[in-house]
C-alpha cells in the first residue's frame, strides 16, 4: 500500500498526521508526493500507526527526489 492510500484510507488529515508525526504538513505533502523521503524516526511512527501498512516500500521517490 502506498502512503498516500493508507492516508486516504485512514482518515487522517495531512494537518492531524503532521501534528501526531511533529513534522510540517508540507512534510507530508512532499512525502505523499515523492519529493522527500521520511526519516528512519517517522517511518517506525507510521508502522506503529498503520499497523505495518505503511513502511519504506509505501514511498515512490520521484527521479528530482532531493535528500
């Protein structure tokens, strides 16, 4: 599942993720996005959340990705 289909499905805002997460909701947009990829801090918080739906193969990296 990628993450923009698990943020879809959980009922989570990008707002209320970045709140729960401590990141900027353009963090979110940029992940969801594939500009940016998380960090190893935030992708053990989205497994946790997601219940493992959400871990490092949920992020396509666009070919600009910057990092």
């Amino acid at each position: 599942m990628s993450f923009g289909q698990w943020l879809n499905a959980s009922g989570y805002s990008a707002i209320t993720l970045a709140e729960i997460l401590g990141v900027s909701r353009q963090t979110i947009y940029h992940w969801r996005n594939g500009t940016r990829l998380p960090r190893t801090e935030h992708l053990i918080k989205l497994d946790r959340l997601s219940q493992g739906l959400v871990g490092l193969h949920s992020f396509k990296i666009t070919p600009n990705h910057k990092r």
